[in-house]
C-alpha cells in the first residue's frame, strides 16, 4: 500500500545528513560539554557551532541562544521567566486565542496565580488585528506574547507591527515560531522579537530539542535550576547529539527554505483546489496566499467527522491531522477554529495536511483519488446529509 505521510506540522522525520551526524555524538564523540578534556572541548565546540546555527537562521547573535528540550519548554521558560522577572513591574499579559497550548496553558497558570490575562481574539480567517493589541495595551502590560504561524491553519500573523508597537511601548515581546521556522524567512531585528521560541523535530530536526532566543539585555528567570549551563538559563547537561542535529537541521532549512517552500505552495495549492472542485460542501480554513504557510491546508468537509475521515484516511495509508484536540482524550473541536467563528458541527468536519520535503505531485494525486471516495461513503451514513441530499431534491421538483 501507498503510504503517504502529511502531517509534518506535527513531526518531520530526521534528516538523513543530520542523523548522521548525531551519530557521532552519541558513539564517538560523546564527552561532557562541560569537560575541561578533550572529550569534552570536542562536543563543546560542536555545541557552540550549533548555537550559531541557530542563531543565523532567525538572525540573532549565538549568545542569544539558549538550547530547551524543545517548543514546550522554550514557551514556557519565555513567559515564566518573564513574568517572574518582571513580577514587580506590573502583572499583565496579553496572547492571542489561537496560540498553542504551551502558551495558552502558561499563561493560564499565571492567571491562577495572581496575572492578568487578556487572549486576543482573531479574524475569520486566523489573523489577529494590532489594533486589537493596541487596546490591549495597559500601564501594567509587562508581555506580549503571540505566534508567528499557526499550526492548525497556517495563518501568518502581522509580526513586526506587533514588535513594533512592543518596542515603543517598552514590553517584552515572545513570538513562538515553531511552526514558521525553515519555511518563511525570520529576522528577530527586523520583527523586533525580544523572545522567540523555536523546536527541531519541525524542520526534520530530532524530537526533544529546542531554544529559546532571550534578546540581550532581557532578563528571564530560569526555571531549572542546577549546574549553570546555557548561561545560567537552563541547568542540565546539554543534549548535546539533539542539539547539533538541531544546528545541522537550521543550517540546511536556510539552504532550501526558498526551494521547499515553491514545492510545497505549488503542491498545497494543488491539493486544496482538488479538494474543492471534487467534493461539495467544504470550506478552506485560513488565509490564501502569502499569509499562509507554504505547507498547510486545511479544510471543513460537511457533514463528516473528521476522526472518520482521519481514520478511513489512515487505511490507506494517509497520514494527516484533524481539528479536534484528541491529545487530552477528549474529542473537543479545536480551539483555533472555534477562534474563528467556525460552529462546533464545522469545525468536528476539519482536516489538516501539512506538507514536507519529500511529498510528490503523485502524493496529492493519490489523495485527490482516495478522499472524494471516503467523503462520499461517510456521507451515505450521514443522516444530516440525507436531509440536504433530500431537500435538493424537494427543490428540483
Ligand atoms: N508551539 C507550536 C506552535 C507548536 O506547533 C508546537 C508543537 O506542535 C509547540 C509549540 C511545541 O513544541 P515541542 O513539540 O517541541 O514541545
């Protein structure tokens, strides 16, 4: 059977060049980067050509770099440590309500422990408006933390007038690009980010590793506390094998970031109008064109669920993602699209495909074969779409 994988928004595989070298560190070079010897200076070095790796990808200074073990930690270690430092100053924060849950669940602990909380609303298409923010805006405000991509729909949000009005309002601002990073351009000068979260397993990075860039001059309070590595940030020794696959990852998604993304538009393009000129009844969630990632689609299909279609999609060897949060085990419509207005019923009805590296045109052709099919049977069983398919015809005659 066909096995085609599109859902690399929640994972990507390791990179076969960055495996290899991971490799090195775990069986031969694999010293204490703490080590004054040999062993020890070899992995530091390579450690240190990491960060700058990192740190040229998003266009920051490697001193900026400060290695987590991946996105969740990074979030958290930006708006904990922040709003720790800053306890003082004032006790409110502002984030978006499409954010991922290592932000919204973050910021939600602060709310229970005495911060404010003011979560953005967004538009019908995913994209949240400064001037949103601008209300916001409190004497008190001490964090602004908001996305750069979202992960469910792609939706790219107006990064750089946020950084701006931060900057002149003189609060921190923490950007999660964990969905963005390798797949549109970053510069943390130019979007003027003081904090900004990234993760390697996104860009065919390992699992488990991550960073969180910490402008100089901010300061964070750590939340491990111990041996005083990553410049006293994060305590711990270094995943060090994780980490310079995480380098070798950025170094080569700055190499292809421009081919990838051409590939990738042409064929998620290909497969949303697919889509749409197959099946009836389906509504592409999120932006079109450039203010959407390259590698996203996501639809609602009516009148069917999308842990069906995931399922039914699943048996034929597609991999893709849908939009209910079944990571707690429950089967809630997800928080994004809610976000955007979309009724609970639609929102069950929503599948995500996020395209990678290796997809082909006869991926997407595969797809556009087998998912017309699938609807159709779901459908069949559907006694909502019995009653459309019945009031058609009611109308016809
Ligand atoms: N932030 C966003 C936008 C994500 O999509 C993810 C992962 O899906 C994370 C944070 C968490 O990253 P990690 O899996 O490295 O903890």
């Amino acid at each position: 059977m066909r096995r085609v994988y599109l859902d690399h928004s929640a994972t990507t595989p390791v990179d076969p060049e960055v495996a290899t070298i991971m490799m090195t560190y775990y069986t031969e070079k694999y010293g204490n980067p703490s080590s004054v010897h040999g062993f020890g200076r070899e992995s530091k070095q390579a450690l240190e050509q990491a960060r700058n790796q990192v740190a040229e990808l998003i266009g920051a200074t490697p001193k900026e770099i400060t290695f987590t073990s991946g996105g969740t930690e990074a979030d958290n270690l930006a708006i904990l440590g922040i709003a720790e430092a800053l306890r003082k100053k004032g006790k409110h924060i502002i984030t978006s309500c499409i954010e991922h849950h290592a932000v919204l669940e973050t910021c939600e602990y602060l709310e229970k422990n005495g911060f404010d909380l003011t979560v953005i609303p967004v538009d019908e298409e995913g994209v949240l408006s400064i001037d949103d923010v601008r209300k916001a805006l409190r004497p008190d405000t001490i964090l602004i933390s908001v996305m750069h991509a979202n992960n469910e729909v792609g939706s790219i949000q107006p990064i750089s007038e946020i950084g701006k009005l931060a900057k002149e309002q003189g609060i921190v601002f923490h950007v999660d690009a964990v969905q963005s990073l390798g797949k549109i351009p970053i510069n943390v000068e130019e979007m003027k980010v003081d904090l900004m979260t990234v993760s390697g397993h996104k860009i065919y990075g390992p699992k488990g590793v991550g960073a969180l860039y910490v402008r100089k001059g901010v300061r964070i309070v750590p939340l491990v506390h111990g041996g005083g590595q990553e410049r006293k940030r994060r305590s711990g020794t270094e995943n060090t094998p994780g980490i310079i696959g995480f380098g070798k990852a950025c170094e080569l998604a700055g190499q292809r970031m421009a081919d990838d993304a051409k590939l990738q538009k042409k064929l998620r393009d290909k497969l949303m109008n697919g889509i749409l000129e197959r099946i009836e009844y389906v509504k592409v969630n999120g932006p079109l064109g450039e203010k959407r990632l390259p590698n996203n689609v996501n639809v609602s299909i009516r009148y069917v669920e999308g842990e069906s279609l995931l399922l039914s999609l699943d048996m034929l060897g597609i991999a893709a993602s849908s939009g209910s949060a079944c990571t707690s085990g429950s089967l809630d419509p997800s928080h994004v699209l809610l976000g955007m207005g979309l009724i609970h019923e639609i929102a069950h009805g929503s599948l995500r495909f996020s395209l990678g590296r290796q997809n082909t045109e006869e991926d997407i052709d595969y797809v556009l074969e087998q998912l017309p099919k699938i609807v159709e049977r779901l459908r069949m069983m559907s006694p909502l779409y019995d009653q459309v398919i019945h009031s058609k015809q009611l109308n016809k005659e």
